[in-house]
C-alpha cells in the first residue's frame, strides 16, 4: 500500500480552537443548580408519597 500524500495546513486559528474547547469545558448551568432540578423534586416528591402512604386493606380471611 503506497502512502498519499495529503496537504498539511497547520495554520489553524488556535484562538477560535482554543474558544471552543473553553465552551466545552465551561458548564452552562451555575453551580448547584441543574435544568433538571423541577423534575427531580416532583419524583422526590411522588416516591416520597408512595412510600408514606398507608398499605392497602387486606380482605378478611374466614
């Protein structure tokens, strides 16, 4: 297999690079404070009322 010589342009903008990978790294919620916040709590909430409710009636043996 003979090797293809591709151009090599190393001329990349290492500041728009650099931007980027800033952007990705950055999170974009602050801290503590997630979008999914309001979805956790309204399950927090339904388990929570699950497992205080009271058990169901058992019907009567005999």
């Amino acid at each position: 297999m003979v090797p293809v010589e591709t151009p090599c342009d190393l001329s990349t903008d290492t500041g728009r690079l650099a931007a980027q990978v800033e952007a990705l790294l950055d999170p974009q919620e602050t801290e503590g404070v997630f979008h999914d916040s309001p979805e956790c709590n309204s399950l927090l909430l339904t388990a929570g009322a699950v497992l205080l409710s009271p058990p169901t009636p058992r019907p009567k043996k005999g």
